[in-house]
C-alpha cells in the first residue's frame, strides 16, 4: 500500500472527474453553491470508503457472476444510511441535493473503484483508496462550486462579495456548469501534458 500514490491518483493522475471523468451529472447539478459541493463530497467518500472495504471483505465470497449487483446492494445500504443521516440531522443540505444522494447507489466512481480496486485489494488500502478517490471528487466540487456561486450569484458560501446585479447569472444555470467543468477539465489536461513533457 502506498498511500502517497494513491492520493496523488486521487487528486491528480486519475482523479475521478477531471481525468476519468466519471460522476458527471451529479457534478454538473448540484455545484450551484458551495453548501451543496461539500454536502455532496462529503457524502460520495464517505459512502465510497465504506462501500470500498465492505467489498474488499467479502471479495473472496462475492460470486464473479452476481459481483456487479452485489455491489450495488452493498453501495445502497451505505447511501441508505447516509440520506437519512442528512435529513435528520442536515435537512436543509439534504432538500438541497434531492435526488441526487439516492442516485449515488448507481454513481460511476463508486462502482468504478468497487470494480477496478476494492474487488482485487485489502480492506485497508481500499479505504485509503476510497478515501482519496473522494477527496479528489470533492476538491473538484469544491472549485466549481465556489467558482459558480461567485460569478453567478455574487456570493462565496452565502455571503456576499459582490452586488448581485453584476453577477453573470447563467453560471448558475446547466451552461454555467459545462463551462466551468470543460475550462477544469483542460486545464488539468494542460497541466498533465506539462507534467510529461518535464518528466522527458
């Protein structure tokens, strides 16, 4: 187990959504505001790690043939838990991101990395996985969420920085979403093929 490795995959060479680009709906829909961006982050690692060393522990029990529906089940129960925490204990987080947590049972990176990592590693170097995985799913939310909220509303975390009738409002919107995704997205293509080019 390398931990360094594994966050530096986490966060960089195969981050899940500006390299793998994995997760892309729940990205696009709910970075409006940076509350959301962490209440999501927060819940997909969560949810992530835990799936991550549940799967390694019973990956010598799980039949080939049913491991994809095994897992699923597996990511449910901990997605169950998780939504009802939020509406207990976070309400207005969880009527926030609606649908968007139960849809995190089918989310690509979880089964995505219960299928490439924790199916094939130990229980503990799954959680570090996980662990990074999702913390590089949030730091990305993180950044398109403070980047939309401020050019679209004219607030960082709900206070204001700016009058908002200077603000451009369609970053709030779905475009504002694709824009800040694909300008991330290449930038981070951009710097990888720096990367490469001083690793030669």
């Amino acid at each position: 187990m390398h931990i360094g490795k594994q966050l530096k995959e986490g966060l960089l060479t195969q981050n899940p959504v500006l390299v793998q680009l994995l997760g892309m709906c729940s990205t696009l829909a709910i970075t409006t505001t940076v509350a959301n961006g962490i209440g999501m982050g927060l819940s997909v690692t969560i949810i992530l790690t835990l799936s991550n060393i549940f799967i390694s522990l019973l990956r010598r029990v799980i039949p080939q043939q049913v491991r994809i529906a095994a897992y699923i089940v597996v990511i449910a129960g901990f997605v169950t838990m998780v939504d009802l925490l939020l509406q207990a204990f976070f309400p207005d987080i969880a009527e926030s991101l609606g649908v968007f947590i139960p849809l995190i049972v089918v989310n690509c990176i979880i089964l995505a990395r219960a299928e490439s990592f924790a199916s094939k590693h130990r229980p503990l170097a799954a959680a570090v996985d996980g662990i990074c995985q999702g913390v590089g799913y949030t730091l990305v939310l993180l950044v398109m969420s403070a980047i939309r909220e401020l050019l679209g509303s004219g607030t960082l975390a709900g206070t204001a920085v700016f009058p908002g009738e200077y603000a451009a409002q369609m970053m709030a919107l779905p475009v504002g979403g694709f824009l800040t995704l694909g300008f991330l997205i290449a930038l981070m293509q951009w710097a990888r093929s720096k990367a490469g080019k001083g690793g030669k």
